[in-house]
C-alpha cells in the first residue's frame, strides 16, 4: 500500500449510486450538476443512468476504464461494483450511504469537500493490494481481480465440504467446512470480520485464510506473506460448492478445480478521507471504547 497524492485533476469523473437509495440518487444528481458547473465532464454508468436523469455511460464494471476517476454514492457494495473493472491508473471515491461502509469512507455531508480535492488534484490516493483468482485450466480458464475476498462455500442443505490448500505447492490443509475465506487485509473487516478472522491493517502485504464454521477444533485462521501463491480445491463432488468474487460475481465450484490465489500485479487507487485514520476508522465503525465495561 502506498499514499500519496492524485497526480493530475481530473477531466472526466464517473459517477455510480446505490439504486435503492432515494439519498444516494439526489446526491448523485447534485454531484453532477456541480461537475457541469465547474467544467468538468460527469460520466454516468449504464445502470445509474436512467435514475439520475443522464445519458448512460459504459456499463458500471467499466465505468473506471472511460474516466479520470470515479466517485461512488452507496455503501461498501456499490463500491465493489465498480472496483472490480476500475484499473489502478483511475481513483475511486466512496461517500457512504450504507451501514458500516470500511470502502465509502466519506459521509454525505463531505461530498462537495470531496469534490474540491478531486477537481484540484490534492485528493489523498492510497493504493490496496488485490488478488488475481484463476478458475479452472486451458481453454475454461478464467482470471478475476479481487478486492476483498474470495468465498466458497457450500448451499445451504449442502453437508459438510472438505477444502484442500496449497501454499507454494506444500499443503496446508485439509479442511472439513461450511466453507472457506481467502481475503485482503482490504477484506479483512468484510465476511471475514464476521467468521472470526482478524483484522488486519491495509498497508501490510497479506493473504488471509478463514474457514467458516470448521468442524475440526485445532483449525484457526491464518495469515500468509501475499507473494505466497495459493491453491485451494473441494475433494468431493456430491456437494453444491460455489465461488464468490467480492460478493459480486459467483460461479459453482465443481470438485478437483483448482482456484488459485496470489497478488494481482494492478492494485486499485482508493481515495481516502484525509482526516480519518485506519484506526479511528475502526473505533468509529466497530464502538471501540464508546461504552464502559
């Protein structure tokens, strides 16, 4: 992870919005009216476009590639709609209108500060490790760019699946679960939070290894380098297994198919809240020490 800052403003910014979002949508519009008053072109994708009164730009997985930069109005979701097609070279922006929102640091009401640093080229850009996930071998071999993390898991009558992992060719394990986490210290307060993973700081290079639900006791997630490479694969084939990349794209998982993990060569530019750390992020989002024991 490096920070720094955005090197030059931007001429075309794209703007993406949480479509159940009555508040997303106006501040989106209002987002828009003011990039027209200043010059500078607002670029609609392709499925905000008719909720936001504006020509339809490329479809949203594609938005980053068209535009200097993009600003996301939504929660940590939205965000991940977009991040998976943006390219290192385009920062994202995230105003939160969800929940917890780790991705959206930025409220509502500091979207048109937001703004004045974009457009004057003072943005804080912090760069996010990702992942490169390959399903499957020759000809059916497909490649994903992963953010947060990489679930499988089985279907929800499914009976315990057996995972194995590799690490650089050694196995790791064997593990008898409900299913299994591989995520970034980007991901870390994601799905992983939740299964009992830790919580791990942005800036330290790392794969995280979280089984959900293990049935064997001695089985405790863990932490790996991110230049070790990973291979994980279901041992049995009488179960329902599916693959999900970053909540967003999901395909089944059928048994023997190795999904191997390992850095991705294009981080993703995120634009951070320059008064908020890390750190108070978590007091803030997770009540750390707001209530008296």
């Amino acid at each position: 992870m490096r920070a720094g800052q955005s090197h030059q403003p931007p001429r075309r910014v794209g703007v993406a919005v949480k479509l159940s979002s009555a508040e997303a949508i106006a501040l989106g519009q209002n987002l828009l009216a003011e990039l027209a008053r200043r010059g500078v072109a607002g670029v609609v994708d392709a499925e905000s476009a008719a909720a936001l009164g504006a020509p339809p730009g490329p479809v949203r997985a594609e938005l980053g590639s068209h535009v200097d930069a993009v600003v996301v109005v939504g929660g940590d979701g939205t965000f991940l709609s977009v991040a998976r097609g943006c390219p290192e070279r385009t920062p994202v922006a995230g105003i939160n209108m969800g929940t917890l929102g780790f991705l959206t640091e930025h409220s509502r009401e500091q979207a048109l500060a937001l703004l004045d640093d974009l457009l004057a080229g003072r943005a804080l850009v912090e760069r996010r490790d990702r992942l490169c996930v390959a399903v499957g071998s020759g000809a059916e071999r497909r490649e994903f760019l992963v953010l947060n993390d990489v679930v499988i898991n089985k279907a929800a009558l499914a009976r315990i699946v057996t995972f194995s992992v590799q690490v650089d060719g050694d196995l790791l394990s064997r593990y008898r679960a409900d299913g299994l986490i591989l995520a970034t210290p980007t991901g870390s307060t994601a799905y992983n939070l939740s299964a009992g993973g830790p919580i791990v700081h942005p800036g330290l290079g790392a794969i995280l290894i979280t089984p959900i639900c293990s049935h064997t006791l001695s089985t405790r997630p863990l932490v790996v380098p991110l230049d070790r490479r990973l291979q994980v694969w279901v041992e049995r084939g009488d179960e329902e297994v599916f693959l999900t990349l970053d909540g967003q794209q999901g395909l089944p998982l059928h048994a023997e198919v190795r999904v191997e993990v390992e850095a991705a060569g294009e981080g993703l530019s995120l634009i951070r809240d320059r008064r908020a750390s890390f750190f108070s992020i978590l007091h803030k989002k997770l009540n750390w020490g707001d209530r008296e024991g």
